[in-house]
C-alpha cells in the first residue's frame, strides 16, 4: 500500500461484497428517487449511502417491489428507520417470543431493537415502498471484522427488547419533562407534537423540535421544524449526522476553517450529512415551513473536542450571509422574518 493510498477496510469489502451501489460525498439530491439494485440480503432492492468521509455510521435505501416482503434480517449494529414512500409493515420478534407487527406510511419511524429479528412487508401491491435506514454498521463490522459475527450471532438482548406486548404500541413519553421523546414507533413525524425551542443554546429563534430515543439504542434521532422567513444557527460537532428533509426548501452552507462555504440546494428528499467539525447551517428560502429529521450517533457521538466555539450566533456571523438569505428568500417569494441582530444596532 503506497503512502496516501486508503486502506481497504473491512466495512467496505462487507460492501463491496453487497453488490449494491454506493453513493458518497456530502449530499444526495432526493434519497426518493435514488437508483438502487438487486441487493441478495434482502431479497429485494437498494443502495448504500456513505456521507462525510467516514466510517462511524451509514444509511441505506431498501426499496420493496410491490406486494413484497424482505427476508427476515438481524444483526449487531443498530438502525434507524424513516418511510420515504409507501404503506407497508414491519413484524418483529425474539426467538422466545410471539412475532410483534407495526403498520408504517410515509413519515413513520422506529428502530428494530438490536438483534432481533425482523421482517419488512409492503402492503400495497401497486407501488413500491421505500425506506432509509441509518445504522452503525460501520463501526460494528470494523470493530469485529467477522460477517458472519455480526450478521448471524443470536444473542437475545433482553435489556433492549424481551416482546414487550406494548413494545411498540406504547405511544411514549417525554423522558424529563424537557428531554427526548421514548417511544419505539412513532406513526407519523409530520403530525408530531412538537416543543418549542427557549434556550440560546438551540439553533434559532422559532424553532420547533423533539429528539427521539428509539428502542432503547444509543444512536439518536430528532425532528426540527423552522418557519418561513428563518434560518439556523451556524454550529459544528462530530461526524455522523444525517439530516434527511421531510418538507420545504432552502440550502445549506458547509464549510471547515480555511476553506471556502459549500452550498447544498435542498427540497423534499435530500440529505446531508457534515464532514467532521464542518460548520454548517441551514437556511429556510421557501415560502412554507421547512422541517428536517436528524440521526446521529447520539451517546457514541464524541464531538472530538473542537477548539473553536461550536456554535456562531447570529451577531458574530458575517452580515453577508443574512444578505444572500434575504436575496434567495425573494426569489422563492418568501418574506424574511429574521432580522439580523447586526442590523438593528
């Protein structure tokens, strides 16, 4: 191996192994519409998705042929589940334990507990559906370096899920009064009452937003909703977000110390994902409320100890950027309620 050349790690021959393509980079356009392949594994399509140069976590699309069901999977890395399209249900169940079964529709989350054994089913025999899945199987596979450990070892995780009979029925609670939402299903994210952001330490004035705890995993999930005229706080943290749009359109700026901002144009269906300790921040440019859910690693997320503020609030960003945001806010016929601190000095 040559001095610069990347080493082939076991993650990746996992992959290439798949037979499945592989999406990289810091963006994709629309994960809807996204081209996928036969994929063995599952007996029916996808298409891995590998943001941020690294290897801590990954997404994937699974598409279901009409009327279709997947095998029965499990495995020893952890994943969250969003339905990008689609009407379908998912069974789940332990060894010991009788087979649990939620129905899902667009905007639906949950995460299959770990290791058990679970069973996608598309319901309508008309269409296909379509899901996106974020796991750690990065980290997992590297970690062991043995397929058949991760993907056939049959050790029951009771602490996480023993068939419960409201495992997934259980509507949930807000864990504090003011922490993340506990549930292990949630039906629609759209429809989802939402709390209000008070603190400055939050992203932007106006925002709406729930983190969810799933399955009692440590990787993370949470929804935040912006209303028009808005934009979010520039911040950085550790690498592994990814931040997938659930309605409206705008762009993100994405930059790290010394290099020129990146501009990502997103609507319905992009996601993005920073680069470790890339600043990034998200800008509201339509004329309806925007509104993105986040998977992070959550408690294995690092955030590698930054030297530099995590967070620019508003008064110590350059004025330009308020600028272009009132310009592309314009174009898409949207009034910016957001007046910049610099502005009303």
């Amino acid at each position: 191996m040559t001095r610069g050349e990347r080493h082939e790690s076991p993650y990746r021959r996992f992959q290439a192994a798949e037979g499945i393509p592989v999406y990289r980079g810091s963006a994709i356009d629309d994960v809807r519409h996204l081209d996928v392949a036969s994929w063995p594994r599952t007996a029916q399509k996808g298409a891995f998705i590998n943001l941020a140069d690294q290897e801590e976590d990954d997404a994937y699309v699974l598409e279901i042929a009409p009327g279709g069901n997947t095998e029965v999977l499990h495995h020893l890395f952890e994943a969250g589940i969003v339905v990008l399209d689609g009407h379908g249900a998912t069974s789940f169940r332990q060894p010991s334990t009788p087979k649990q079964t939620v129905e899902w529709q667009p905007g639906s989350l949950f995460a299959p507990p770990l290791n058990c054994y679970y069973q996608h089913f598309n319901l309508d025999g008309t269409a296909s559906a379509r899901l996106l899945v974020v796991t750690n199987a990065p980290m997992i596979i590297n970690l062991f370096r043995n397929f058949d450990f991760v993907f056939r070892e049959s050790y029951v995780f009771e602490d996480r899920y023993k068939g419960e009979d409201d495992y997934f029925a259980d509507k949930g609670y807000q864990d504090g009064g003011s922490g993340p939402w506990k549930t292990n299903f949630v039906p629609d994210l759209r429809t989802f009452r939402l709390g209000q952001y008070r603190s400055k330490e939050h992203r932007g004035s106006g925002n709406a937003g729930m983190g969810f705890a799933l399955s009692n995993n440590s990787m993370a999930a949470g929804v935040s909703l912006f209303p028009v005229g808005t934009y979010k706080k520039a911040h950085r943290h550790g690498v592994g977000a990814h931040i997938l749009i659930l309605q409206g359109e705008g762009y993100s700026r994405l930059w790290s110390d010394g290099e020129p901002p990146r501009r990502v144009d997103w609507r319905e269906g992009t996601l993005v994902s920073p680069r470790e300790l890339e600043y990034h921040q998200h800008f509201n440019s339509g004329p309806s409320p925007a509104m993105y859910l986040k998977f992070r690693l959550g408690n294995l997320d690092s955030r590698r100890g930054a030297s530099e503020p995590d967070q620019i609030e508003y008064e110590d960003e350059d004025p330009h950027i308020y600028e272009e945001y009132a310009e592309q806010s314009a174009l898409h016929g949207a009034k910016v309620v957001l007046r910049h601190p610099a502005l009303l000095a």
